[in-house]
C-alpha cells in the first residue's frame, strides 16, 4: 500500500450531488488508503469538515497520523474582476460559469460559512444570496441576509398566487430590500425618493439590468439557480482570510471566455488570475492577499497540454503554489479515486503543504495590518516560489516517481493514438465507397485515402512507444490491459477490412486489368497484423502474469 499521499480535495455528502460518503468514511477510507494529508472541501459548506473534526477528536488514536487540513469549495462569481456588455446591454462575466475557489485552514465555524450553508440549502436562500450579490453591485448597499430572506419568501408566494402581474410584483421588492426590515439602509423618510432621484431615474441602464436579474432569479430552477447564486469572488477572498486561510483557485482548466479560445483568451486568464492574486482598494486602502495557489494537480488538468503549460509558467511568473486533490465525489465505497488525481497516479510531496504552516502565518500577519499602500504589503506575497510544477512536486504511481510533464505528455500521445484511429477508419471507409460502391470519392468530402499508409505507420509506431512507456501512461497493469483490448479491437477490425479490399483489388486488377490508386493495402495490412501481434503478446504476457500470482497465492494460502 502506499503512504504518505496527499489529497486536498475531497467532497462528501454535505455537497450533495449524489454522494454517499460520510466524513467520517471519508477519513477512514483515506486512512486505508495511505492518503495521510486530506482537506474535505465540500460546495458551499463547512458542515462536512465540522463533522470530521469531531470524528477525528472522537478517534484520536486512529487518526494521531493524520494531517487534517480545513477547506471548501466555494462557487464564485468574476464579473467584479472580468465583465463585457453584451447585445442586450447586460452585464456579463468575461469568464463563462464563474470560477471555484478554494480555501484552506480557514475556521469552519465562522458565522460567514454557517449563514452560507443555511442559505444555499433552500431554492429561497439561493435566491436570497443573488439579490444580495445583485443590490450590492449595481448599488453598493449591503443588506441583511436575514431581512432579505423574509422579503424573498413573501415575494415567491406572492408570484405563486398569479393575481397580480410579475413585473409589478418585482418592480416592489426592490422597495422593500432597501426600505423595511430592521436597520434598512433607506428606511428613514425622504431616503428612497432621493435614492430614485439621484441613483435609479439618472442611470436607466443599470436599473433595467436589475430588473433583468431579478426576473431571472425569481424564474431560474435547479442547476440555472445555483448559477445565479455564486457569490462574489473578492467577498469569498475576503471570508477566507477573515477565517483564518488562503485561497486558492481551483481546476483552472475548467474555465474559459464564453467565446472559442484563442490566443486573446490566455491574456484573459492572465489578466483574472493578476487581480485575484492581489487587490488593492482604493475606497479602503486595505490591500487583500487572494489566491496563494492554483489547483494545477487535477484530473482535468492533463487533457490539454497547452493549458496545462500556459498555468504552470503563471504560477511561476506569479509566484504562486501548486496543489491538487483528486476531486473525489464518491458514490460508491468500492469504486472511488480518493487518493489519486489521474488513473492511478498520487501526490506524494507538494510544497504547499511543507510550507503550509508558513503561508498561513504569513497571511494572518498580513491581514492584521489595514490601511497602508499595496508596496507596503511584501510579506503578503508569501515565499515566493518562482519554480515550476515539476520542482514543486513528487507524484507517484505504483512503479515509482514520476513527473507532471511525463504524464502530460503520455496524454497527449494516447489521444493522437485514438485521433489516428478515426483517420485510419476515415480512410478505410473512403476506399470501401470506391471499390464497392464505385462512388467518386474525389468529389466528396472524404480523408485522403493515400494518407492510410501514413496514418498506419504513426499508429504503430505511437503504440509501441506506449507499451514501451506504460508505467509512466498507466501505472497499473490491469489499466493498460484493459486498454489494450480496446485497441486490439480496432486494429483486428481494420486488419479484417484491409485483407478484404486487398482481395478486392487484386480481383480487379486480373478482371479489368485495371488496379485501385492506392498502391498500400500489402503493406498497411501488414503493418496492422504487426500491431496486433505486439499487443496480442503484451496481453499474453500479462495473462500469464496473473495466472502465476494467482498460483503464488493459493500456494500461500495452502
């Protein structure tokens, strides 16, 4: 069994969305498992690390190894950091579904991550916390959640009855976010007329935008709801550091503008991942740390090498801390990936977490400080660590270390494998219309098919570079076999397809003495036959493999 593995994002069911797990499983499963750093960090709530805390205190021997850290996952809205205006004239995030942020060694018991879980439990409390968002940024007044609630309760069922019309109905609750209640921002006489005067009749656009909102979020249901109620990105920042951690932002491959990515789009999330890591403001003169870390380690990270690179120079350029986790939302005891961030590959050293300690003094030191210039600030910047994921970080898998830009890499080789597969296939089919069906396939919109010999010659030679690398592609065996059959399907299939319009062309040439322009079959055949014999002995072997552990056993057991 391993040990000594880190994972620093774990969901259990507090965060809903299917899972099973207790976290008091959680910890236990962790334990089995060698996982001996853990951070619970469910959606929107402490309540799950609340609860491991009082496991762990209950099983102090059981855990005395266990480096339990605090966390949550927080869903956060960026149109304060990044917007654009639309066609309509709306307010839009420039980053498409917001962004997830992390934060680590905060107390769970804050009253901030209290009041967040009550509210994001009910249709009516997600509600609530978008009208707060809304009236605060197109208003700068902060409400009382409490007295809002009430507002947006009374308000629903009004709708509900569908005896007076909608926009009546909203274009009141506006009056009374800011007008009843106790201690209401414009509850004194004369308050709300000049607000109207001088805020709303002076500034249509921002006024019909509101409106625009609450339609939305009086009408929105399900997942559309929990959209509309992330919380402002620099106020959960804010939350994180009052509660004692650090941010971090979490799978940053996951986020992009709303538009096809470009060139354009990484100075985008240049320019998001600048601001959230310092803000200076100007109305306070406080200056906030943001984010200490990206979550480069996670699963998503390693399908796309370019993004992959373009975070991992950024942190460096920004001096920022790489972590990771597996992300695991478990539905199932059995069949889980806590521990592991890719197919079988783990943390076993992160930076992060030997500094830890360090970054969480550092941050508390800082935010003790108020009022003074951002050059003033240094010590916020942390201990710079100006390396890249690979000096960061040790990940492992069950052979040995192995390094982030080496699973990268075996990923970008499997999938041009599978793209090959599909020009392969693509060709076959072309070459099948013409011989068969005696179709003009220059005239269609087919793939070349004189490219099927190039196609097959890269296919063998990606694959026995693949099998020459499996520890480092797969790391466990029964992964790469049960690839491998997958493969030998299709290259079975294309040796069958091959032989038959091999067949077929030499017919021809005898009949009509006329052969096919594709001089290649001969060869591609053989070429595939080549393939899969190799993967035929490569599953052969690991056969045999297990039949001689299997024995190994029953010996053992005898």
């Amino acid at each position: 069994m391993k040990k000594g593995l880190i994972d620093l994002h774990i969901h259990t069911t507090y965060s809903k969305e299917g899972i099973t797990t207790e976290p008091s499983q959680i910890i236990e499963l962790a334990l089995i498992k060698g996982v001996e750093t853990l951070a619970i960090t469910d959606h929107n709530t402490t309540m799950g690390c609340i609860q491991a805390l009082k496991y762990i205190e209950r099983n102090a021997e059981l855990c005395k190894g266990l480096n339990f850290i605090t966390g949550i996952e927080i869903s956060c809205d960026t149109t304060s950091v990044m917007s654009y205006v639309d066609e309509f004239g709306h307010i839009r995030s420039s980053l498409a579904g917001g962004v997830h942020l992390l934060g680590y060694g905060i107390d769970p018991y804050h009253q901030g991550y209290i009041d967040m879980a009550r509210f994001y439990a009910t249709d009516t409390g997600k509600r609530t916390l978008a009208l707060y968002k809304y009236i605060k940024r197109f208003y700068g007044i902060t409400l009382n959640k409490d007295n809002l609630f009430n507002i947006v309760k009374e308000t629903e069922e009004t709708l509900k009855k569908k005896e007076v019309p909608e926009d009546e109905i909203l274009n009141g609750v506006l009056v009374k976010a800011l007008t009843t209640g106790r201690n209401a921002p414009l509850g004194r006489k004369n308050q709300y007329e000049n607000f109207c005067k001088n805020v709303i009749l002076r500034d249509k656009t921002t006024y019909n935008d509101y409106m625009f909102r609450l339609h939305k979020v009086f009408n929105a249901q399900n997942s559309e709801l929990d959209e509309i109620a992330k919380q402002d990105i620099f106020e959960m920042m804010a939350l994180i550091e009052e509660s004692g951690g650090v941010a971090v932002i979490a799978h940053p491959t996951f986020y992009r503008p709303k538009r096809e990515l470009s060139v354009a789009d990484f100075e985008i999330l240049s320019q998001f991942i600048d601001k959230v890591t310092s803000h200076y403001n100007e109305d306070t003169g406080e200056f906030m740390r943001g984010v200490v870390g990206i979550e480069l380690l996670h699963g998503s990270s390693f399908d796309d090498q370019f993004r992959f690179k373009f975070y991992d120079n950024l942190a460096k350029a920004k001096g920022l801390y790489i972590t990771g986790g597996s992300d695991s939302h478990i539905s199932s005891i059995k069949t889980n990936n806590l521990g592991y961030i890719r197919q079988n590959f783990s943390i076993k050293k992160l930076e992060f977490v030997e500094n830890f300690d360090k970054i969480i003094s550092l941050s508390q030191k800082a935010t003790s400080v108020k009022k003074q210039k951002e050059k003033d600030f240094e010590i916020l910047k942390g201990p710079q660590c100006f390396k890249n994921v690979d000096e960061q970080v040790i990940l492992f898998n069950d052979y040995k270390p192995v390094r982030a830009s080496e699973i990268i890499e075996s990923q970008t080789i499997s999938k041009k494998l599978l793209s090959f597969e599909n020009e392969i296939s693509a060709c076959i089919f072309a070459l099948k219309e013409k011989l068969y069906d005696n179709v003009d396939i220059d005239k269609k919109d087919h793939k070349n098919p004189n490219n099927l010999k190039e196609w097959t010659n890269l296919y063998n030679m990606y694959m026995l570079s693949i099998i020459e690398n499996q520890e480092v592609f797969f790391g466990k065996k029964e992964v790469f076999y049960d690839w491998l059959q997958h493969r030998l399907e299709f290259v079975n299939q294309a040796y069958q397809e091959l032989y038959e319009l091999s067949v077929l062309d030499a017919d021809n040439q005898i009949q009509k003495n006329k052969s096919f322009d594709n001089p290649h079959f001969t060869e591609t055949k053989n070429i595939m036959k080549q393939v899969a014999s190799e993967i035929e002995h490569q599953t052969a072997s690991f056969s045999a493999e297990k039949l001689l552990n299997a024995d190994d056993k029953e010996l053992i057991n005898k």
